[in-house]
C-alpha cells in the first residue's frame, strides 16, 4: 500500500462537503508559529477500515504531534496501546491470512475433531521456533524486558482477585490457590496452548461465576467445595465436546455489540465487588480510625495508580524514566503505601487495618475451625462435614454449563482480540488447541485442587502482545495526521513461562505478602475496573450523551456518521442490558440464569438488533 501525497485526498464513495479545501502542502520552512486547522476529509472504506482509531476523529488523529512518537493523541495514550483500538471488520477474525496450506483457524468442519487435528499440525509446525525465536539478537532484550514488566503488571491482579475471591468464597478460596492456579497453569499453556501470547490469570467471569456457585450453595445447604469439584469436572466435559464439536467457529458471530457489553459487564463487576468490600468494611466491626484509613488508603491507591499511567504521556523527566515509571506504577504504588501504612497506622493507632490473609507456607487458604488445621489439597469430593447428596452432583450440570459458557466467552473473545489482523503475526492461531487444553487440563486440575480456574485476561494478554510488539509511526491517507504499523513481534513462547514461573516463585514470599493491606488491593481492583472503561465505545458514546451541548460533542465519526437518535438508542439498550446482567449476577437466588442471557446477546445481535436499526448506523456502530 502507497500512501498517497499530503497535498491529494483520497478515493472516497462519499460526496465530499461543498466547504471541502483539499490539504494544503506543507510549508517548506518550519518556523511557522500558528498552524491552521485540521480540515475534515472525507474518509474512505480503507482509511475506515484499517487506519480508524476507535473513539477518535480520523482527521484529528495525532495532527503535528508535539509529544513524540510515544504519544498517539498529543496528550492520551502511547501508540503502541492503539494496536488494540484499530477497527477490523468480522470477516478478519482469526488472525493473520491463511498461508500454511490448512483451513482457516476458525473454519467449520463438519467432521468431529478435525479442527482440532489441524490446530495440532499447524503449530507443530511452530513448535521449534517457538522457543528459539525468543533468543534472537532482534528479540533478546524485548523479551527479557516483557517478562519483568509482565511479572508485575500479573502479579498485582492475581493478588487483588485472590483477595475478592477470599471474601466472595467466605475464605474457601483465597491467594495462595490464585496464586497457584495462575502460575501452574500458566506454565502449561506456555507449554502446549494454541496462542502463547495469551495470559492466563484470574478474570471477572470467573469471579461472577464463583459467586452465583457460592450462593447457589448457600440456598441449597451445600457445601461449596464438593459443589465446585463436581461442576468443574462437567464443565470440562463440556469444553471438550464443544471443542470436538468446532464450537469455537461459532465465535466469528460475535460482533463489537457483543463484545462491548461483555467487557463492560466485567468492568462493572470489578467496581461493583470493590466497592461493596468498602461498604462491608464500613459496615464492620472495626474502629472509626481503620475505617477512615481504609478509605484513605483506597483513594491513594487508585490516585496513584492513574497518575503512574498518566506519567507516561507527560513532560515530567524523560521518555526512558516516564516509560519504566509507568510500566511498574501499580507495584511501586503498592510497596510505597504498605511501607507508609506500617509507618503510620502505630502512630495513629489504629491496630485492627486487615491485612492480606497469605499462608507463610504453601497450604490451602480454608482451615477447619474445629481442628484450626488447612484442608488438606486434594478436595474430598464425597463431602467434608456431611456427605454430599448424590442428586447435587447431577444439579452441578446447570451451574458447569453456566460456567462453560462464561469460560467459552473469555477464553475466545480474548483471543480473537489477541489474534486480530493488524496485529501481523505469521504464525497462525489455534483456537480449537487452546479450548482443549483448558477442558482436558486446566479445568479438571483446579477442580481437584478446588482452585479458581484462570482463563486469557484480556488486558494482561494486549498488554503482552504490544510490549513484544515493534512498530513505526506512518502517515495516515489523508496525509494529517500519523497511526502505527506493526514491523515485528517476538512470536514465542519464553515470556509466557517466565512470567508464570516467577509467579509460582512468589508463593514461597507469604511472609512479606502478608503486610500488605487490604484496602491497596481494594484500590488496585477499583483501578482496574475504572481503567477497563478507556477503549470500550459503549462508554465513549454513553459519556458524550451525557455531554448536554452537542456544540461540545467530540468529531468521533460515529458521533458524525450516525444519526443521532439511533445512536443514542443503540447506546441505551447496551447500557440497559448490562445493568441487567450485572444485577442478575449479584441476586444469589438467580444469578444462575446470568451467563445463559449472556449467552443470548448473540442471536440478539443477528436477530433483533437489525429491526430497530438501519443497516447504515449498523454498520458503523457495530464495525
């Protein structure tokens, strides 16, 4: 592809406007000290198609940037974070084009299994360089910088999803089984997952899940941990059969209207489960003085951590030290705050702050409060107090199939975002591999551990792909503005077990985890549900219709290109849903039901959507 000269505008279908001035060429002499606006230019399907940030005019995208190539919007986000924000249409899903001689990685095959069998091929055609490619000149220091950064980036949600699970599973699950359950299973997907450049780790589906099964428990007088043996050994029989099955195929139905209300759902269960730690512990027994510190020590947390991610794209030191101050805000801003709570909270005396409940040696979280000792790993599958009804085992079917699909949605829709066109991999994903090394391995191993199962976390698995990631900064086709053009990435499988090796490495440091409060993992969590908000368009649109001018409406060119009140419905019936979907999810009684309507956004989408929407505001909003 040639871009085309600065002083020409592209082929458009579109008729341009009658103000329309073509671009002017650029002045010989940089002394200029005003520059003129930016002028519309009508943009073509290609433009639309492959150069479109999502959530920015395609006029106005980087104009003169006086911020440096680090920096996509003078003042937003870094330009290697816009990979994951370029707009491909469906028919591109499943990664890079194929050119192995297989079928397509999300082909359907009518034949059970052969999806699978070719997923096998393919990558064992990889398998070598999958490993070698790490330790090439071109590749070393990427690598090895990825795999400290990633330790951190990992290793901060684990903890803070390890602590919500303590308090969701009454402390029947806690950090050290998250802990684990990331590391080790980690460590097998690096070994045989078909896309090792996903990340495995504790995500909100499965914090929703184990909520509707704890609840589940609670009304039906069950114990929790037979429960969840049970209902994880069905759900991995069903990901098996569905991966035999060529189920995943079915993933290339999903569109961005799915998508969006299934990463909002997650951000409003990660803010929803911290604020409601914050109301229980104001809510406590504990004193004035904890409570209020508590909710200092929330509030700096949260501060902090933006600020360490707005420090990347500000005038403060230099672009080496913004860059490695940003990258490890979120751990500097956790081991500042311990040393300034354990420093002050003697002084101020408040001697009742929860701390992070870490077993200084590698047991189970749940200790029996008769005998005070750890259950032992191995989850007594027969019952511990009583024995499990033979009935509840067959009742396991409706929650594991609720998990399952919840499981399905995670584990695919992340790797496509992983695995998307502009990303220019050339090695071929293998969806079906991945599906089936979760439901024959990691599924049946944290059932019998009675661990959370991990599946692809789809911020931690972007964040992989793009610090492995090398690019340049090219002009866009109207000639105004600059976007980013994928050179190489370190395709392997090193980072991947590093990174969950020194996970496994920082069970042995409950000793020093155990000093950390809790209300900093509470921030980290409200952090990382407020964070999710930035790249989803359905809270773009829903913040500019709370934006009452429209003189001050950004020129998003969905804001241009769609009618108003189509957009505005389209925007209230996604917000609608996940509010639903949310609430559902928090009534123990029927969250059961919620990863079934979950599920149903699909057909929702190919069936009902396109009778209350053109085609034309379709196909831009739902791109």
């Amino acid at each position: 592809d040639t871009v085309p000269p600065s002083d020409t505008v592209p082929p458009s279908d579109t008729v341009p406007p009658s103000d329309y001035v073509p671009l002017a060429s650029p002045p010989p002499s940089h002394a200029a000290i005003h520059r003129p606006p930016p002028q519309r230019v009508p943009p073509t399907s290609m433009s639309r198609h492959e150069f479109s940030v999502k959530g920015m005019p395609l006029d106005f995208a980087n104009h003169a940037n006086d911020h440096g190539d680090d920096d996509l919007e003078g003042k937003g986000k870094p330009l290697a974070a816009a990979m994951e924000d370029v707009d491909i249409p469906t028919a591109a899903l499943g990664g890079a084009e194929p050119s192995d001689g297989l079928p397509g990685p999300l082909v359907y095959h009518r034949l059970p299994g052969k999806g699978l069998w070719i997923d096998i091929k393919r990558r064992s055609r990889y398998y070598r360089t999958d490993w070698t490619d790490a330790f090439l000149p071109e590749n070393l220091s990427i690598v090895i910088s990825t795999i400290l950064f990633m330790l951190f980036a990992c290793l901060a949600p684990a903890l803070a999803f390890g602590s919500i699970y303590e308090t969701v599973t009454k402390g029947q699950i806690g950090i050290m089984e998250t802990l684990l359950a990331t590391g080790v299973c980690g460590v097998i997907n690096a070994f045989v997952s078909g896309q090792p450049l996903t990340i495995q780790g504790p995500t909100g589906p499965e914090l929703a899940y184990l909520s509707m099964l704890i609840g589940l428990c609670g009304s039906l007088n069950l114990e929790f941990m037979p429960a969840k043996f049970w209902a994880g050994l069905w759900q991995s029989l069903y990901t098996v059969v569905y991966t035999l099955l060529h189920a995943c195929s079915l993933i290339s139905k999903v569109t961005r209207f799915t998508e969006e209300i299934f990463s909002a759902m997650i951000t409003m269960i990660e803010i929803v489960a911290a604020g409601t730690n914050i109301v229980n512990v104001f809510l406590g027994k504990a004193s004035i003085g904890a409570k209020l510190w508590t909710l200092i020590i929330v509030s700096l947390t949260y501060v902090m951590a933006v600020k360490f991610r707005e420090l990347r794209t500000s005038d403060w030191l230099n672009a080496n030290l913004r860059k490695n101050l940003s990258n490890y805000g979120v751990s500097i801003t956790i081991i500042s705050l311990t040393i300034l709570s354990s420093l002050l909270t003697p002084v101020l005396g408040i001697f009742d702050l929860r701390y992070l409940n870490v077993p200084t040696i590698i047991e189970p979280t749940w200790k029996d409060p008769m005998t005070g000792l750890a259950r032992p790993w191995i989850v007594q599958a027969g019952g511990y107090a009583k024995p499990f009804p033979t009935w509840a085992i067959f009742l396991m079917i409706a929650p594991a199939i609720g998990g399952c699909l919840l499981g399905y949605l995670d584990q695919n829709l992340t790797e496509v975002l992983v695995n998307r066109k502009d990303r220019m991999f050339k090695k071929l994903p293998a969806y079906h591999l991945s599906n089936m090394v979760v439901g024959l391995v990691l599924y049946p191993f944290c059932a019998i551990l009675g661990l959370p199962a991990p599946h692809p976390a789809t911020v931690r698995s972007l964040a992989h792909v793009m610090a492995v990631t090398s690019t340049v900064t090219v002009p866009l086709p109207d000639g105004k503005g600059t976007t980013v053009r994928v050179t190489g990435v370190a395709e392997q499988r090193v980072s991947h077990l590093a990174i969950h090796i020194l996970i496994l490495i920082c069970l042995t440091a409950g000793s020093v985890l155990r000093y950390v409060p809790q209300p900093i993992i509470i921030g980290i969590f409200l952090y990382l549900g407020i964070a999710s908000i930035r790249g989803n368009q359905m809270f773009d649109r829903l913040f500019v219709l709370l934006t009452f001018e429209r003189e001050r409406w950004p020129s998003y060119y969905y804001v241009q290109d769609v009618d108003r009140r189509e957009m505005t419905r389209f925007t209230i019936y996604q917000t609608v849903i996940v509010c639903v979907l949310v609430a559902i999810s928090r009534v123990s009684q029927i969250a059961i039901v919620f990863p079934f309507l979950m599920a149903t956004m699909v057909p929702v989408r190919i069936y009902l959507i396109p009778r209350f929407f053109s085609k034309e505001s379709i196909d831009v909003l739902d791109l």
